[in-house]
C-alpha cells in the first residue's frame, strides 16, 4: 500500500462533483486501500477521493476511536444518503484537506446510507454519532462541499486564508 498526498484547501479538484463508479475494479479496489492507508496514517477518521487528487465517488472511513478498539476501516463505492433524521447533532469538524482548523457543524443525527462495497456488492445501513457526521462529511467532498461550507460566509473566509496561508508555507519547505 502507499501513502497518497493529500491536497490543501483551497484547491480546484476540492470543489468538483465527482464521477460515480462505473464497476468496482482491482484498480479502485486499491486506491481505497491507498487511501485507508493514507488516512490512518494522517492520521484521520475519513478520507474522500478528491482529496487525493482523484475525481471518482469513493470515500472510507474508520470512526472507531476507543483505544484498543479492533479497527473497522469502511470504503463505500457511490454512496448516498438515502434518508436523514429531523433529529441533529453537533460536532467540531476538521478535515485532512483544512489542517489544523476545527468548527462546530450541524448534521442531521441519524442517516440512512446506500453503497457498493470493495466487491461490487450493495450495501444498506444506517449510522448515528460520530459515523453519522463523518459519512455525511465524506460524502459532502464528493459533491464539492467542504465542511467549512456549512459555516457563515466570515468563518468560512477566515478558515481559507489560514488554510491558504499554512499551505503557501507548506509549499515554502
Ligand atoms: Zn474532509
């Protein structure tokens, strides 16, 4: 497996409604792997294709934070949200793209999330807690939506330039 490079807000590709997945090759098969080990490695709870730079509907996630916890690493193909709560809950978000910021975000509490697993094969379940929020956050990437989005015009502004700035550094190094 191999680490990917995680792009930094603000980035063109961060904005895009991805493709959906024709079928699930060995080729996306290992791109998920890539990015499980990516996001672990970061380290993170979940990871969107476009944030390594690949336009394609494919997220995966980990939101086992228990220590000791045996892993659970997910990679949903095409996911969508079938239904959501009138019920929310709020959680201070960051994202592996924005580093370092963090924002309260309202999120319906329970959803209900339809997707093809690393086998083609369709799957149905529902999350609540954080697996909810998290679903909801990868799957926002996947139509060009960051959590920041979520937030008011001046937040969100003032997050872009301290992304900006840290990644104008970055590149610096
Ligand atoms: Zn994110």
């Amino acid at each position: 497996m191999t680490t990917k490079t995680i792009l930094i807000h603000p980035d063109p590709r961060l904005k895009k409604v991805c493709d959906p997945v024709a079928d699930v090759s060995d080729e996306l098969r290992k791109l998920a792997d890539d990015m499980l080990e990516t996001m672990y490695d970061a380290p993170g709870i979940g990871l969107a294709a476009p944030q390594v730079g690949v336009l394609s509907r494919l997220i995966v996630l980990d939101c086992i934070k228990e220590e000791g916890d045996p892993p659970q690493p997910m990679a949903m193909f095409n996911p969508e949200i079938l239904a959501s709560s009138d019920e929310t809950n709020v959680y201070e978000e960051g994202c592996l793209s924005i580093p370092d910021q963090y924002a309260e975000v309202t999120r319906p509490a329970e959803v209900s999330v339809r997707w093809l697993d690393r086998n083609g094969n369709e799957r149905e379940q529902d999350f609540e807690g954080l697996w909810a929020t998290c679903v909801q956050h990868e799957i926002d990437h996947l139509n060009g939506k960051l959590f920041i989005d979520h937030l008011s015009p001046m937040k969100r502004q003032m997050i872009t330039r301290k992304s900006q700035k840290m990644k104008r550094e970055r590149a610096r190094v």
